[in-house]
C-alpha cells in the first residue's frame, strides 16, 4: 500500500500521468474490497466473464482493479474503463459469494468516479448523453411517440432492419432500435386517475409508480397492476408529480441526475399516507430501495430517502405478503405451461424469487417450469444492451435458448428491460411464444379472460 499522495503518483507509469484516478468523494470503500478472498466463485456465475473469458471482466478482476486505482497503481484509463464498462450489475456474483462481499456497493461507488474522473472520448459521450437526457423523461419520450409510430408503420423500421443500414452506420444505434417495442394508441393514451378505489372493502392505500418507459411503451402492464391491485381491496394513489425513479442514470453512474430524480420521486409522494409505495418493474425497485444509500449525503433528504425505500414493496412482494383475496380462474382450457424469467434486480437485487411463483400458481391450471441457467443475466441490465451490445446480444441468445428449451407456452417476466431483450430474441428465433408480466396474468385470472396462446 502506498504511503503517500506523492508515491501513490509515482508509481503510475509517466506515460499515463495526466489521467486521474479516483477522488476522494466516495470511492470504492478498501475495507469492503479487503473482504474478496480472490476464491474465484463469482466466475461462473458472472455473465460478462462467461462471453468475454478475461478476467478483468469478472468481479474478482474488477476487485484487483479497483484497490489498484485506489492505491494510486493505475489510473482510471481506457484499459481499466472498459472492464468496468463490461460489468452488467446483475449482481449474481453478490449472490453467490461464500465471502458475503458487498460488490454491489463497490460497483455502484465505481461508476460516478468513472463519469466524473475519466474523458471519454465524444461519440460515446454524445450517445450517453442521448441516453440519459431522453428515457428518464417521460414527457420527452412522449414526444418521440407519433414519428416512432410512423416509422414502425410507413414500413421504413422493416427496410432499416432487413438492409441493417443503422447496423453498419452505428452498431449502438442499431441495438437502441432493435428492442423498440410496437407502438400502439394506448401509448398516447393517460388513462389512470390519481386515485383509483379499493373494490369491496378496503384492506390497503397504495401508492404506484408508473415508471418511464413503463408508463409509455407498456402502458397495459401499469393498467393491469391498479386492477390487480383494487380488486384485492387496495386504494391506489398515483401522483401525478412522479417522474424517473432515478434507475437507469443510477445504474449508470449518473450521480447527480439520479439524485435529482429521487428527490422528486419522494416529494411526489410526501404526505399520501400509503402504507406502501408499489412498483411493478424490477430494475425500478432495486433502485427505489436504494434510496437512503443515493441520498446518504443530503441533510434534508436523507432520513426521508430511508423512510420512502423501506415503504417501497415490489407488486408481487408486496401481493404475496397480504394475500389475495379475488377469485382466480383458469387462463386456457388446458393446463398452461409457464417459465417465469428472473430479473435480475428482483432475484439478486431484491432477494425476490419465490413471491412471483407463489402468486402463478394460485392461478387454476398454471405449470411453472424452471429453465436452465435461471439466475444468468439476460443482457438488458438497464441500458447495457444499448452500450455493449455484443455481449448483450450473446447473452439474450443463451437466456432464450434455455427458456424455449423448457417447452413452455408462455413467458412471465417482470421487467420491461426483460421483456424488450427476450421478445427481440424471441424474434430472431423465429418464436411466437408471448412475453407477458405477471400482473398481466393475475389481471386476465381476476377478470376470467382466456388467453389465445401461440407456441413455437
């Protein structure tokens, strides 16, 4: 370990001087890297090392580096960058771990030291930018609606895609275009009032957050949630102030945009008096529990930041802890086989696996079956598939593969990310199984819809 400022500058080689390593503002904590024991365990479970095959690119290696630009070794260069680049946050290796480390935190004190202290270079500055000054606003995506639905209608989106002209102008713009999901008049469309009540009586007063991409390009998902919700006796506030939950900037390292965010997430539910704030998106969740960690540095925030994320439940969660109380019926005729696909952030982030199953199978006729590899990353990971697509693309393939090899009619899943990566994959295997959130099914079950469903 060095011992000095000056000796931790001149062990970095001359030629990479004039790059910084990391600040003093929250970099990854010595203490919680001095609990990796280097067993290597995290390797196989880690998506990034399984396609890359570096092990830079795996938790253990991106723990090296780290208490190496801690120590002032190694600065925060293109060659250290993009080994956390790779990193998807799916945080398997959390999971895993026999050591109990905290990469979770380690990773997340990475990124806003990456974007603070590293110059990237401007094409994936200004494709970053386009990222983050657009999907976690709501009102701006609104306006991208009509030329999208144009686009997906005049039949330009079937030319672009069958000559792969974005693909050769830029393979990132082409991923960000290939997971656009079908727009539809429900996408226009602001359906659901601010107070929504309980049908029967009363048990509960909720609040829901509608999300961003969520609340545009799955509109349905969020309508589907308050029916599910009401019908088991829930009053549902919907602020109309909400915004972002902050998670994709935070994923991301966007430090102090997702704080913004947050803060007006939890100003946008001050005084409603729910007794929990619902979220039906994974990704979102893991975040929005996140809170009091994102805001540990704000005086005025911060105990309220601890208060909203400890009243912040995942639907499913949120369901299977009080219990429901409508009536289910069949979704077919014939048993329905089903494969619920774990996000990520539910199963590592959230420790959330067995609610979503418990709450499928009290649906009359539902058969879960398990796929192979349950707990690897599909490759959304937020914005990943728009940033590393080529790893993005392999693992969507795999998380596919095993999901069709379990011979199930239907697809649940719980994450729009999720749900835009196995639906293309889906596609570019000729499947026509449909991808459908498990609150869409509770919903269709209450309301005693069948579904007209298509195998491969």
């Amino acid at each position: 370990m060095q011992t000095s400022e000056n000796s931790s500058k001149d062990a970095i080689p001359a030629n990479l001087s004039h790059l910084s390593g990391f600040d003093k503002q929250h970099p990854p904590d010595s203490k919680l890297i001095d609990t990796c024991v280097h067993c290597g365990f995290c390797l196989s479970t880690c998506p990034s090392y399984r396609v890359i095959g570096k092990e830079m690119d795996s938790p253990r290696g991106r723990i090296y580096l780290m208490d190496a630009v801690n120590e002032g070794e190694i600065p925060l260069s293109k060659a250290t960058v993009q080994h956390f680049d790779s990193c998807l946050g799916c945080l398997a290796c959390v999971t895993t771990c026999p050591s109990g480390v905290q990469y979770d935190k380690l990773i997340s004190a990475t990124r806003p030291q990456v974007e603070r202290n590293y110059p990237r270079n401007l094409g994936d500055r200004l494709y970053r930018q386009l990222i983050f000054s657009l999907f976690p606003y709501p009102n701006r995506l609104r306006f991208l609606l009509a030329p999208l639905l144009l686009y997906q209608k005049s039949g330009v989106q079937k030319l672009v895609r069958s000559t792969k002209l974005l693909q050769r102008f830029s393979p990132r713009l082409a991923a960000m275009e290939s997971i656009l999901p079908q727009i539809t008049l429900n996408s226009f469309q602001d359906k659901l009032p601010t107070i929504i009540p309980a049908q029967g009586e009363k048990r509960y007063r909720v609040g829901m957050i509608l999300g961003c991409v969520q609340r545009l390009f799955f509109s349905p998902i969020n309508e589907a949630t308050v029916r599910v919700l009401t019908a088991n006796g829930c009053e549902v506030v919907i602020p109309k102030t909400q915004g972002c939950c902050a998670a994709l900037p935070h994923h991301q390292g966007q430090e102090e945009q997702a704080k913004a965010l947050a803060r007006q997430m939890i100003d946008s539910f001050a005084d409603t008096g729910v007794d929990a704030v619902i979220i039906n998106a994974a990704g979102c969740g893991h975040t929005l529990k996140e809170y009091g960690h994102l805001l540990q540095d704000d005086p005025e925030y911060c105990d309220k930041a601890k208060d909203f994320a400890a009243n912040v439940k995942d639907a499913q969660e949120f369901l299977a802890s009080v219990g429901l109380t409508a009536k289910l019926s069949p979704l077919t005729e014939k048993p329905l086989t089903l494969v619920y696909q774990d996000a990520c952030h539910l199963l590592h982030g959230q420790k959330i696996s067995i609610q979503p199953r418990q709450l499928l199978r009290q649906i009359p006729g539902v058969q879960l079956r398990e796929p192979l590899d349950a707990a690897l990353c599909c490759g959304s990971a937020g914005v990943y598939n728009m940033l590393q697509p080529e790893v993005a693309d392999e693992l969507g393939k795999q998380k596919v593969q095993n999901l069709l090899n379990t011979g199930a009619e239907l697809v649940a899943s719980a994450n729009p990310g999720c749900t835009l990566q196995i639906t293309k994959h889906m596609q570019q295997q000729s499947s026509k199984i449909t991808v459908m959130h498990p609150m869409e099914l509770l919903d269709y079950s209450i309301r005693a819809i069948q579904l007209d469903v298509q195998c491969k």
